[in-house]
C-alpha cells in the first residue's frame, strides 16, 4: 500500500509599506526642480523621452514665440519713432509709452491739451518743450496707428508666451512627480522558503508594494 504524503504549499501575502530611501527622495526633488527650470529635463533624465521631446518642443516654441515677437515690439518702435519725427515733427525718444499713443489720438499738440484741459485734468498737460507736434495730414496719422498696434499685438504675445512658459514649467514639474511616483510604486513579486518546522511544507510568496 502507497502512502500518500500531502505536501503542503503555504502562500502568505505581505504588504510592505516602508517609506521611500532618502537618497530617493533627493533624486525625485531634484528631477521636479530640473524640469521645473527646463521642462522636459526631469523626464528625460527618467528614460520618458516622448514626454521629453513634448514638453521640450512646446518650451523651444515659446522661446521662439518670445524672441520674435521683441524684434517686432524694437522694430515697431523704431518705425513709430521715425515716422512720428517725419510726418508730425514728434519726438519720441525716451518718452513714456503713453505719449506715443496720445501723439496717435490727436492730430496735434494744442488739440490735445486743450481736451485735457476742458475735462479738468491738469496733469496730462504737456509741456511745449519736447512734447510738441503737429500731423501733416489725418492719413499720415492713421498710418501711424498700425506700428502702433502692430507693437500692442507683439507685447501681447510676448505676455501669453511668458505666461504659457510658467504653466509649461509647472506642468512638466508635475508630471516628473507622478513619474516619479509610479516607478516607486511598482510591484516586487519574489518567492522564499518557509522557516521553522514548516520550512519542508511549502514556500512563501512576497509581494512588496512600496508607497
């Protein structure tokens, strides 16, 4: 007569929930730190090179945006400040911004003070001296306009690149966070001999889940 001897196979779940190594912790700041000065950085640094090359490629685009939309602001004032001197004998070297755009509401220098005058306001009187000018004709004043607007719409961009770059850095920040995050999450699965008296009855099954 055959004996059957039952072995025994214990399986034991474990969940280990100990706190990420310090040294990880550093790499993970550093990583969010990284992309938030240079999106894209901390993600190439894990291996994500398609979420780099993403948030990379909108950063380079912005700069883009940013560098071209300065040379047109330059260059529009350049050209306002020339055809103002040309075509209304103002001079808008080191003035305030305003008084460009005064100088392109009012055909001349007397026609503006006196309305600031009748609405009571003193203080946006010019002075006669460097502030004075006089258009040749109302086409020449409304050609002005278009540098002027063509420099409102170049700062304007300027201001939404500036702004879609600091939502890039935070975006980019949060994702190496999550990245980061989920690779300390992953599973460990590994097997290991029971000890003790039933150490010849089965074997024990580890799972390691740090979070």
């Amino acid at each position: 007569m055959r004996t059957v001897i039952p072995i025994l196979i214990i399986v034991s779940t474990h969940l280990s929930a100990t706190d990420p190594p310090a040294k990880s912790e550093k790499k993970a700041n550093s990583l969010i730190i990284s992309s938030a000065l240079v999106p894209g950085f901390g993600e190439l640094k894990l291996g994500e090179n398609r979420r780099a090359k993403f948030f990379g490629g909108i950063e380079l685009g912005l700069w883009l945006t940013v560098i071209e939309s300065n040379v047109v602001m330059h260059r529009s004032r350049s050209k306002m400040v020339s055809y103002a001197a040309v075509h209304a004998g103002a001079d808008l070297d080191g003035k305030e911004h305003q008084f460009a755009v005064d100088v392109a509401n009012y055909m001349s220098f007397d026609e503006f003070n006196e309305q600031q005058q009748r609405r009571r306001l003193p203080s946006r009187v010019y002075p006669a001296e460097g502030y004075d000018w006089m258009w040749t004709s109302e086409d020449h004043r409304e050609h002005y306009w278009t540098f002027l607007r063509s420099r409102a719409l170049a700062e304007k961009i300027t201001l939404f690149a500036v702004g879609g770059m600091i939502v890039n850095r935070i975006s980019s920040a949060i994702d190496v966070s999550y990245l980061t995050k989920l690779k300390d999450s992953e599973l460990s699965l590994n097997f290991r001999p029971l000890s003790g008296e039933v150490a010849s009855a089965g074997a024990e099954m580890v799972i390691t889940l740090p979070f």
